[in-house]
C-alpha cells in the first residue's frame, strides 16, 4: 500500500521532466550566450590592450634606438639595429648618407645608395688590392668590393665550389649600371695577376673592360628618370681557369627597346651612339656621313644637352682593342648616318587614293642620302616605304599603295630592323674575341645589369616587360632568401617562427599564368591576324581576369588601360599600339631589299634571314615579342637558380637625381617593395651558410686528429657511414672549433646541437659567418701545422739521404783513390826501374866520352905549345892567351870553348854552323851577345870552315849543336874568384901534371 502510495505515472512524470528540460535548455542557452559574448568581449579587450602595450613598447623601443642620433651612422649591418622596422632601418640609411658613407650590409644582401655624384677615391686599385688581399674582408667597412670577393672566394671552393651570380637590382637611376662597371673592373684586376700569360690576360681584361662603353653607348639612353638608363637587359659570364684567373667572358642580352630609334618621349632622347658622332665626328666624317653641324634630325632629340657619355673617343678606342677595324667602323657609323637621314623622310597623302604617297619637301634628298649611305637602290627603298605586297596562298603578289600612316609605320620598321640586327652583330662580335674555348675555363662569374623598374606617365609593352622581368627578380630573391630559408630552417628542425613578407607570385600569375594571363591574351589576339581594337581588347582582358585582385581599370579613363599592382607600386598601361609591338612585323620585301645591299656589313646582317619565314601568318609560325622574352628570361632564371645569388639593392634616394639629397618618402617605398625589412629580420635570426653533413667534413674533419671523419666520406664526396657515426664526427670538430669562443655547454652533450653561431639540422648544418670565418681559420692553423710537420719529416728524409749519399761518395772516393795510387805506384816504379837503367847507360857513355875528349885535348896541347909565343907566366899559368899585344886576331881552334873564354875580353872568336837558327841556339847556349864593349864575336858562317871545340888542330871537323855531354862543364864564363871552375880545373890539373 505504501508502494502504491508513492507510485507516480510514467507518462506525466516523462512530460513533466521534459517541459522542465526545454525551460532549463532555453535558460541555458540564454546564459550560455551571454556568457559567451562576455569571454569574447574580455578577450578582444586583452587582445587590444596587449597589441596596443606591445606597440607602445616598440615605439619606446624605436625612440630609445634613435635618440642617439650621433651613433646611427655607425651601424654598418642593419641585423645590429634593435628593434628592426621601417623608421629605423631609414634612419640609419639617411644618418650614413649624410656622413658619405654609401654602402651597407642588410644581412644577406648590400644596400647601395647613389650619391649622384663621382667619388673615385672609393673604387681605386688600392682600394680593390686592400679588400682582394685581406683574410676577413667582412670586417672592412661594407663596399661592392666585399660582394665581389666573397663570390670570388666561393669560387675558389670555401665549402662546395658552384658558379657565382650577382645580380643588381633597382628602380631606373639607382646606379646599377655603375655597380656593374666596378664590379667588373674589380674582377678583371684582381683575376689578372697571373705572369706566364700575362700578355693573354692583359687582352682578355682589356677587352672585358672595353665592351662596356660600346655595349652602353649602342644599349643606352637618357631617360627622364636617368641620364645613363640601360634600355636592354645583360648578363655577362666572366669565365675563370682552374687557377681562378681570367680567361675569357661572354654577354647575354634580352630585350634591347629598338622603338627608341624611332620614338622618344618627351625630355628624353635617342641612343647614346647618334649623339656621340653628332658632337665627336670630324669634319672628313661629317662628309661622309652628310651631318653638317647646322643639320637637324627628327630622331635626334634634345641634341643640346650635353651629358658626360657623350664622348665618341672612348667608343672608338673601346671598338680598336675589341678588334673592331676602321673599315668596319667606317660601315657601322655610315648605317647608323642613313638610319638618321632616315628619320626626316616624310609623307604627305595622295590626292588619288590608288597612287602611292608623296614625298614632302626635301625629304627626296633625305631619301637619296639614306640609299646612298645604306648601298641600296633608291627606287627600291622609295617603293617598299610607298606600296606593300599582299600575298594571298600560291597566288602572286598583289602591290597595294600605303597610307601616310601606314607609310611611317614602314619607314620606322625598317629602322628598328636595320638598328636591332647591327646591336645583335656587335654583340656577337663582343663575344667571339673574348670569349674563351670550353675546355680552357670551368666556372664562371656572372653579372646581372637589367633594366630597372619604370613607371612613367605613358607606359606601354616595353615597360610592362621591363616590370615583368623586375618581378621574376624579386621571385627569385623572395623564393631563395625569404621563403625557402624559413621552409628549410623548419624541415631541418630549428626552432623558428616564420616571418611574413610580401610575395608576388600572384603579380607573376596574372602576368605570365597559365591558361588564362595578360600575356596570354595579348598572344591570342596577335596569332588571329585580325585588326585588333584596344577597347576590345580591353573588354577581353576585363572579362577573363575580373577575378584577379592585382589587376584593375579606370573605368573613367577616356584611353582603354589596366593597371597592376606591382611589388613596387601600381602602373597603369595603355592598350593602344601594345598589339602591333607584340607582333613586330616586318614586310618580307624590307627584308629582300637589305639584303640587295651592296654594303658588306648590312648585307651580312641580313643574308641568313628568312624574308617570308618573318611574317608567315600561320598559328603555330607567329613568335611574339612577349613569347620570346619570356623564353629568354626563362633561360636566365635556370641560370640563377644552378648558381650561388649575390644580391645588391640599388636605392635611388631622391627622384631628381640630385647630388646628397635623402628624400625619405623615396626611399622608404624601395625598402618595402623589395623586401629589405623582412630581410633583414631573416638573416638577423637565421644562418646563411648551409652544407650537408658530407660537404662539411669533407673540408673540415682534418681539425680533429681522429680518422673517423675523413672516412666517413668517400672520394667522390657522397656520404658514406651511418647518421650517428657522421654526427659524433661532426660534434668533435664543432667542440675543437667552438673552445676558442665563449664556453658552449650544450655542445659538450651530443644531444643539444645548436647555439646562435651553428646549428644541426638532421642532413645540413648551419653556420653563420662568423662560425664559417672559424672554421676557415682553424682549418688554415691545422694545415699549416700538418705542413709544418709534412716539412719537417721531409727535411729530416732529405737529410739523412744526404748523408747516407755523403758517405757513400767517401767511400768511393776512398776505394777510387787507393786504387789510383796503387796504379800510380806501379808506373812509378816502372819508370823508376827504366830511368836508372837508361842513366846508367848514359853514364857509361859519358865517361867514355870525356875519357876520349881528355886524351885529345892533351895531344893538342902538346902541339901548340911549340907555336905559342911566349907568354906571361900568369897567362901560362891560367892555361889562357893574352892577345892584347898581339897585333893581329888570334883565332883560337884547339882548346875547349870554356877555357878559351876565360880571358874573353880581347879575343875573338870564329865559329862556323849551318843555317842562322843554328847559329842563334849555339849563343844562347854559350849565353853571351853578338858585340859587348869589351870583346866582338865573329862568325864565319860565310867565309870559312866549320869549328868545334873538339876540332884538331887542322882540318874541319861538324860543331854539334848540343849541351855537353860533360857534367861540370861551365856554361857561363866569367870573372871568378879562382878564375876556373869545373871542367876546365880538370885540364888544368892534367896540364900541370904534364908540365911538372
């Protein structure tokens, strides 16, 4: 019963709890919101008063950073200044364009501001020597020169060698062409220092040097923007050796604007060329060219103004050591006179609508001078200009008189024809006499000089290309530096936070997109041979890219446009006439009269060209200006995108190019076009050297001692061994490196791997500049230490060689010698044996001689005594004869001479000897002259017999003219103590005991 007391209905009790459950649903909801509404209301408030403390904080930040104002222009890299935003980073720039400093660094990239006015002392050869010899150039104040270095070192093989690329960028007039003229007079210094060739490089830097003025004399023009602009894009290839020397170079050009032959814009004038032969010719020029100085030419504005690249010596010099002949010369300038006289042609129309049009006064003789100065048939020329040929499939051509207008569209297409090929000619000829073989160089460095960012008051299909061009620039640069930096920081694994920037690939797409873009429109409508209308086109290109936000149109504007959104501003151009310069027709019979020309230049410029293949009009034949540009570029991208960039910001501080003058407006607007805030945001918190794992212990595993890391990679450089092994041999080097810095705690565990100087990633590891100059001086300290040793133990093996090649030769020196003596020895004793056995011989037959010569001197002796007169006893007693009282010449032939000159004084002496050498040699013998004061000796070589001192008495006997064989005898006579001496004591003797 209780049970059923307390029993409630299931239905009512279902019913119930739902009605209570819709009212606390709604209730719920109700609150639910509300509170909701309140979070997020508190929320945006936090979120307001944390973003508006967050920019209080940056502007105490930027006016603590700039209260200093003396210390700005001190910060030559602007990853220094803190915190990093457009005002500070313009401070900076103007405080050190007021203090004349030009240049900074901007992390990875280099801001040049023009001054706009010389400064030679900056880029003299001392100055280039000072930055090319320097082991850390990054810490020289920043300079063009810096860059250049830096890409030649890289060359050289720092960490992976690849091909070098610089490219400078800016608005027109912001010294591009300047930073490309040092930059290559700074390479072909400092790469030609070699002396074997040195004749070869002297040649090649000259010429590399000389195709600058002529390349900007035929290529630029003085625009309202710039005085010097290049109305053509280049790239030039400085071609290096194996040694890093100068070898060759070429240039690659896009997109030369041949419509300024033909037209200029007001205030601006035509190529540089016609303006230095209008001021620099000579008068026998002038004659030939027919330029009197009172003439005037249409094309030829604003010739008044002079400007310093009007100086024709320099172009002529330039084309003399390219190789350019004077009768070359002589044809270029007679072309570029007739485009000249070209230009005052004029036409005045028909009054019968089927006859061609008139010639205005004086424009026949115009004509006549053209044809003359072109070698082209001057009823020719008039006719091609008056009437042109329509061809309809394999009929014959039908002649059809042109309008005036029609008749002057002709007249300048036929100038940018003539103009267009003598450029590309030149060109060519540029390149082939400085541009090396293939095999005798193997890198490169190239330089970019392209035409600027323009925006004037009328822009058309050169000016949209030119911008074109800037914005795949700034892609590349967008797409190499900012964006895949940061996607590769991220895949490496560092901690980063992306910083934004502003990418124009959505420009690129409605330039260049596929299927649907500006320059795909522009080509369908130039491949329909139809007579195209601007406002159609207009409509077209307002219908299919209606959707793209970076393309509008002023629907108020009277003249049919579009404007883009650029990454450096809006440029609005005009429709009308864009058409007809995409097609670029020329008439196939302007084709076929050039190459009538009797002229060997023009002739040659025209002989392979296809007269009905330039104007076919088939879907498939029709090669636009904008197609064909776009290939061009297409090719220079892959080649920036296979080489190391090299980024220099050209910034034009004031739009009136006026010396010394900041114009911060100006100047703040290239700052974020280009990206150089976001730029350096990212170099300031980022590293700029990448290699791989391999790479780097490739050139660095010699710091440690250990073998680990030279064997981790193999001898073609890929990587071998497992990750772990290549990491730990990566740790070690990094540790040996890093001792000399601050400590670094985590690099002493192999689990933390980066520090603000290095990073490793899971393949790559990052370095910044500093870290890589670290490397390089340890790397330069640990091989010079390993060649300090490699020079000791080479000494030490040349040493020991030595000694061992010393000993050697004393030793057989010794064994050489023993032996020779010996020999020596031998033949000695031989001849010792044989000289004692032919003297003793002699000896025998001496004593024999003298035994008989004695026995006959005594028999003599005998016999003269009994004629002798008597003489002194003293005479006696000497054994010689006093002739002084003897009236006449005693002529003494018995004794020997010896005895019978010891009283020489007055005797004479008859001697007898066959031929007068004889007679010489006998007194040379007996030592005495012809005639003394004292006594005279006589020959009788004539008169009488032959005497001998061994003669008898009577009778003639040979005198032998030889020494005596008698050992003692006296050969020298004279006054003596004793009076005898020798062989004659001997007879005296004898004669004494004959006598006693």
């Amino acid at each position: 019963m209780a049970d059923n007391n307390h029993t409630i209905p299931t239905k009512g009790l279902l019913s119930s709890n739902r009605e209570n459950w819709d009212c606390d649903k709604s209730t719920h909801f109700e609150s639910g919101r509300k509170n909701h509404q309140i979070k997020v209301h508190d929320l945006h408030k936090r979120v307001q008063a944390r973003r508006k403390s967050l920019n209080d904080s940056l502007e105490g930040e930027v006016r603590a950073f700039l209260i200093n104002e003396a210390e700005l222009h001190t910060y030559d890299d602007l990853t220094k200044v803190n915190p990093v935003t457009p005002t500070t980073v313009l401070q900076c720039l103007q405080a050190r364009y007021s203090a004349r400093v030009f240049y900074t660094h901007a992390g990875c990239t280099l801001v040049a501001l023009n001054p706009f006015h010389p400064v030679p002392h900056l880029y003299s050869l001392d100055v280039m020597k000072e930055y090319h010899t320097a082991l850390k150039p990054q810490e020289f104040k920043p300079h063009i020169f810096i860059v250049a270095e830096e890409a030649y070192r890289n060359v050289q093989g720092q960490v992976e060698p690849i091909n070098q690329s610089l490219v400078v960028s800016g608005e027109s007039g912001a010294g591009k062409t300047w930073t490309s003229r040092c930059l290559m007079k700074y390479y072909a210094t400092v790469a030609a220092s070699s002396q074997s060739c040195q004749d070869m490089v002297d040649r090649i830097e000259k010429r590399v040097l000389d195709s600058n003025p002529i390349m900007e004399a035929f290529g630029n023009a003085c625009t309202l923007r710039n005085n010097n602009s290049s109305r053509f894009g280049k790239y030039i290839q400085l071609q290096l050796n194996r040694s890093q020397l100068l070898v060759g170079a070429s240039v690659q050009t896009y997109l030369l604007e041949k419509t300024r032959v033909a037209f200029q814009a007001t205030n601006e004038r035509n190529f540089h060329i016609f303006y230095q032969m209008m001021k620099g010719a000579t008068e026998q020029q002038r004659q030939e060219w027919r330029m009197p100085h009172d003439q005037r030419f249409n094309w030829l504005p604003n010739a008044d103004k002079t400007l310093e690249e009007d100086c024709f010596e320099d172009t002529l010099e330039a084309m003399v050591h390219l190789g350019i002949d004077p009768e070359k010369q002589a044809q270029i300038f007679r072309i570029l006179a007739g485009l000249l006289h070209l230009g005052n042609v004029a036409f005045s129309p028909s009054t019968d609508e089927s006859q061609p049009c008139d010639l205005e006064e004086g424009s026949k003789v115009f004509l006549s001078t053209t044809s003359e100065l072109l070698r082209i048939p001057v009823e020719e020329l008039q006719s091609c200009l008056r009437v042109r040929a329509l061809k309809a499939g394999r009929q014959s051509a039908l002649l059809k008189p042109c309008s005036q207008a029609e008749c002057g569209v002709r007249r300048d297409c036929l100038a940018k024809v003539i103009y267009a090929q003598l450029f590309d000619w030149i060109v060519s000829f540029i390149n082939k006499s400085m541009c090396a073989d293939n095999s005798s160089w193997c890198n490169f460095i190239g330089l970019l000089d392209v035409y600027g960012f323009e925006c004037f008051h009328n822009n058309n299909l050169e000016q949209l290309c030119i911008n074109y061009a800037n914005e795949k620039l700034q892609q590349h640069f967008v797409g190499h530096y900012l964006k895949s930096q940061q996607e590769e920081y991220v895949s490496e694994g560092l901690e980063w936070s992306f910083v934004k920037y502003q990418d124009n690939q959505g420009c690129l797409d409605l330039i260049e997109g596929s299927p649907t873009s500006i320059f795909s429109l522009l080509n369908e409508v130039c491949r329909l041979n139809r007579a195209s209308d601007a406002k159609q086109v207009m409509v077209r290109l307002e219908k299919e890219l209606s959707s793209n936000d970076r393309v509008s149109w002023d629907k108020f504007s009277q003249q049919p446009h579009f404007t883009v959104s650029h990454y450096a501003g809006k440029v609005s151009y005009q429709i009308e006439g864009m058409m007809e310069k995409n097609k670029d027709p020329v008439p196939p019979e302007l084709i076929r009269l050039l190459q009538q020309s009797e002229d060997p230049l023009m002739h040659s410029m025209f002989v392979d060209t296809d007269a009905e293949g330039a104007t076919a009009r088939g879907h498939n034949k029709v090669v636009t200006v904008v197609s064909k540009f776009k290939n061009s570029l297409e090719s220079l991208m892959k080649i920036l995108h296979d080489t190391t960039p090299h980024y220099t910001r050209c910034i034009k501080p004031n739009p009136d190019c006026r010396p010394l003058t900041f114009k911060k407006e100006e100047v703040i607007t290239q700052l974020e076009a280009c990206g150089i805030v976001e730029t350096i945001n990212i170099s300031a918190a980022g590293f700029p050297i990448r290699t791989p794992y391999a790479s780097f212990l490739q050139r660095y595993g010699l710091i440690t001692h250990a073998r680990a890391p030279i064997q981790l990679t193999s001898q073609n450089g890929f990587e071998c061994g497992d990750q772990g092994s290549r990491r730990s041999a990566l740790m070690d080097v990094l540790r040996v490196v890093l001792r000399r810095h601050t400590p670094y705690p985590q690099l002493h565990s192999d689990t933390t791997t980066h520090s603000s100087l290095v990073h490793c990633g899971r393949t790559k590891v990052f370095l910044t500049h500093v870290m890589l100059e670290s490397l390089e001086e340890h790397r330069a300290k640990v091989r010079s230490q390993k060649a300090r040793y490699i020079q000791c133990y080479w000494r030490k093996y040349q040493r020991r060689r030595r000694e061992a090649r010393r000993q050697a030769a004393t030793l057989i020196q010794a064994v050489v010698r023993s032996w020779l003596i010996r020999q020596q020895i031998k033949k000695w004793t031989k001849a010792a044996a044989v000289i004692q056995q032919k003297w003793k011989e002699w000896r025998t037959l001496m004593d024999a001689l003298a035994e008989a010569e004695l026995d006959d001197a005594e028999d003599m002796l005998e016999v003269t005594l009994t004629s002798v007169p008597v003489l002194d006893p003293l005479v006696r007693e000497r054994g010689s004869v006093q002739l002084s009282s003897l009236q006449e010449p005693v002529v003494v032939r018995s004794w020997p001479m010896g005895l019978a000159l010891a009283s020489a004084p007055n005797i004479t002496v008859a001697l007898t000897a066959t031929g007068f050498q004889k007679v010489l040699s006998m007194l040379a013998t007996l030592k005495m002259p012809f005639r003394s004061g004292e006594y005279r000796v006589e020959t009788n070589q004539f008169d009488q017999g032959v005497a001998s001192i061994r003669a008898q008495p009577r009778g003639s006997v040979k005198m032998h003219l030889q020494r005596s064989p008698l050992r003692f005898a006296d050969m020298n006579p004279g006054h003596k103590g004793d009076g005898i001496t020798g062989f004659n004591q001997i007879l005296l003797e004898k004669q004494r005991q004959s006598g006693v």
